[in-house]
C-alpha cells in the first residue's frame, strides 16, 4: 500500500524531493505526492477551497487510492491530514503530520494569516506575493529556508489561483475551526500516529502545544532541534528514519 504525502502552503510537492531520496535510500518505493487543488494542481470548475471542501479532497483521493494509507501531511497537508482522522479513520492505516500546534486550543494564527484572513487586506497580501517577479519570490522562499533548485520551482506555481485559494482556505478556518477540530479528534478512534515537532517553526505555536496534542491523540513524537518550517532538507534523513521505524510498527504509543 501506498504512502502518501500531501504538502501546503504556498507550496508544491517539490518540497518533498530530499525526503524521497532518504526513504528510497532506505528501499521504500511505494510513495506518492497529492497536491491540493491550487497549490501545484489545477483547481476544478465549482471546488469551494475551504477546509472542509480540502478535506473532502483529500478523502476522495485515498478512496481512488485504494484506502487505508500510510498518511503523511506538511503545513496545510497537516490540516488535511488532521481533518481526515477526525472524518475518515478508517482511511488511514497510519498518519505523520507536522504543526500540530495548529489544532491546540490556545493556538492563534500567525501574522501572515491574520493578514490573509482580513478583507481588503488579505487581497493586497497575496495581489503582493504573485505580481513580485519570479527571481524575487524564489529569493524570498530561499531566505525562509528553501534550497535555491526547489524555491525556483515552488514560486512559479505561486499565481492567481493560489491566492484565491490561500484566501479561502485560510478564511474557512478562523478560531475556533481549528480549536474545534482538535477537541474532535480527541474523542475519534486512534490510529498510529507521529506528531513531527520542529522546534523552529515560527508559524504553528510552540512545541509544547505540538507535544500536548500528541499526547491527546496517542501519537509518538519526532523533535527535531533546531529546524524549522522545511524540516525535510536538513532533517530528511532524522525523518525517514523514524517515518520508516514508524511505518514498521503501526501500533499506538
């Protein structure tokens, strides 16, 4: 069976590349990418790009796949990953997510999403990421910690359709949406589960609220000190290796 990667935003599933190469080092070869309708994929005609509408997505594509999978969700695909257990378990024969911290209770979002979850105001933020010209959003993700090769690749899919659908997404889930999916997902049946904590992450809260939800949802843990936001360059190898030891037991801790 499968496992499944889903990554968020603004991103594509480049951001995926070094992560790949350490599991194939490691002989598994079973791995697949989804990406979320605006974010390296076209937007179909009606999709509404909420968060429910995001989930629902995301379960039709492990349906097509051929469900259960082993789960694995970056940024946003955490928040589809966390939508899922709390709607479709029975989709997941395990799951890995980063920004757990985005479904604690105290959580509060970051100033970029306030930004975007603002009238007026979130429309001059994304009108201002998209009309920057190429060099410079790839400038701009390589100084938040994107390899040059990837950054180039991810802001050229930054365009019209991912601002519209940073807007919404991010709209639909204004507290207490997420403080409410996590107070769901406590009292949803469990699968294995690992809660990956970059400890210099600036966006998702701290990484004690990040180890209390995988306390509340029985999950390991993977700290990874010093990282932030793109863990998968500098800690692909800490990560694959604990993604595949995790993948191996599929039992809750």
């Amino acid at each position: 069976m499968p496992r499944v990667f889903v990554h968020g935003n603004p991103e594509t599933p480049a951001i995926w590349r070094p992560l790949f190469a350490a599991l194939e080092a490691r002989g598994v070869d079973d791995l697949v990418a989804l990406s979320p309708p605006g974010f390296g994929a076209p937007v179909p005609r009606g999709f509404e790009r909420t968060q429910v509408a995001y989930r629902d997505w995301l379960i039709g594509e492990l349906e097509a796949l051929g469900a259960p999978v082993d789960l694995v969700g970056h940024d946003w695909g955490a928040g589809h990953v966390y939508a899922v257990l709390a709607e479709r378990p029975d989709l997941l024969r395990s799951w890995a997510a980063d920004c757990a911290g985005l479904i604690h209770g105290d959580y509060v979002w970051h100033d970029a999403a306030q930004a975007w979850q603002t009238p007026e105001t979130g429309e001059k933020a994304v009108a201002a990421l998209i009309e920057r010209p190429l060099e410079e959003r790839a400038a701009g993700l390589t100084s938040l910690g994107l390899p040059g090769d990837v950054a180039a690749s991810v802001a050229a899919a930054q365009d019209a359709a991912m601002a519209r659908c940073i807007l919404d997404l991010y709209r639909s889930a204004r507290q207490p949406a997420m403080a409410q999916l996590g107070k769901r997902l406590a009292s949803t049946p469990r699968r294995p589960g690992l809660v990956i904590i970059a400890t210099e992450d600036p966006f998702v809260g701290s990484p004690e609220m990040a180890a209390a939800v995988a306390k509340d949802l029985g999950a390991r843990t993977l700290t990874l000190e010093g990282l932030g936001h793109w863990w998968m360059f500098d800690g692909s190898a800490a990560a694959a290796d604990a993604l595949l030891a995790h993948w191996q037991a599929r039992a809750p801790a």
